[in-house]
C-alpha cells in the first residue's frame, strides 16, 4: 500500500466498461480522483518493423511494462507527481512526449490487466472486476477502435478473435478472483454505480 494517496484498480475485458465507471467516479470527484489507463504502459515497439508489431498480440500480459508503472506509483506517491507515458495506438510505439499526472486522494488503475500483476495487485485499497457479456463487449470494441483509434472494422475483428477473445478466456477474466467487488455492466448499471460509489466514498 501507499501512504499519501490510495489506488482502486478497475479490470475487466476490452469493452466491459471500465472507462466508463472511472469516468463517471471523476467527473463526480474531480478533485480527489484522477485515472492512470495502464493501456498507456505498453511497451514501445519502434525497434520493430510495422508489420512486425501489428503482429503483437496487444492482449497478453507480456505487453505491458508493469514495472514502470509500480515505479511511477511510488514517485507519483511520493513526490506528488510524476510523468506518464504517451502511446500511439495507430503506430504501436510510445510517444516521445508524455504527461504530469499530479496525485490525488485516489488514483484509479484502469486497464484489462489491472489486476493481474501482484506489485501493482499488492499496492491496491480497492480492486473491482466488471463484468460484461462478450456481446456488448466486442460491440464497444469496434466503435472505441474505428472512432478513437483509426482502425478498420475488418482488422478489429480480425485481432479480436485471433487475440483478444482468447486472451479474455484464459487470462484477463481469471483475474476476477483478485476483485473484492464485481460489478454487471448491463440494465443494472444505476445499481452497479451506487455500489461503487459507497466503497469510494468510504476511502475519501
């Protein structure tokens, strides 16, 4: 655990709705609470030519540099900021520039893997698991990808069963057993919410 600031971890699959929660929980608290997306800690590939990292498979653990993140999480803790990588989703390397995330009382993991890595697991006050079917998941994938990240319907769904599908079967959806709280995505949202927000309220 950290001293000045407290973490909440939010996982789930690709398009259960783990922004949209986080959104909501800052837009509430936008002076206590701020989100670090771990999406942002994918490792760059700029060594590699383009078609060798389209061929990444973006959904296995091995893509994410967890160790900058524990590190960045102390310094944040800390020094009371620090600076956060920028990634080119279109070009799958990292930015050269990145940006200063100031700490707040709560800082939100956000990300598929968010609760996969026991470092970052270990520095968590909170750890929620939404859980969404791969229905309205894969629908929210391809409207994110085309919309936000440029990307074609044609290889979003080419990815999604190659990689992400079976990632979420044997990886990402096992790491609902470290959540304290599993929280539906679907009709019940309202309910989802309230439930949410009486365990943030109660680490302010």
């Amino acid at each position: 655990m950290l001293h000045k600031m407290k973490i909440i971890g939010i996982g789930g699959g690709s398009g259960s709705g783990k922004t949209y929660f986080t959104n909501k929980l800052i837009k509430k608290f936008p002076d206590k609470i701020d989100v670090i997306k771990l999406d942002s800690y994918y490792r760059d590939l700029s060594h590699l030519e383009f078609n060798e990292r389209e061929e990444n498979n973006f959904d296995h653990p091995n893509s994410f540099e967890f160790d900058l993140l524990a590190s960045n999480l102390i310094d944040l803790d800390l020094h009371g900021e620090v600076y956060i990588p920028v990634y080119d989703y279109k070009n799958h390397i990292r930015k050269k520039e990145a940006y200063t995330l100031k700490r707040k009382k709560i800082i939100i993991i956000e990300g598929i893997y968010s609760l996969y890595n026991n470092d970052i697991r270990d520095k968590m006050n909170l750890k929620l698991f939404i859980d969404t079917t791969e229905k309205i998941r894969l629908k929210r994938r391809i409207e994110r990808d085309i919309n936000y990240r440029g990307r074609t319907k044609e290889s979003i769904l080419n990815q999604y069963y190659k990689n992400v599908k079976p990632m979420h079967t044997q990886l990402v959806s096992n790491t609902k057993k470290y959540a304290d709280l599993i929280l539906k995505n679907d009709e019940s949202n309202n309910i989802s919410f309230n439930i949410l927000l009486d365990k943030i309220i109660s680490l302010l």
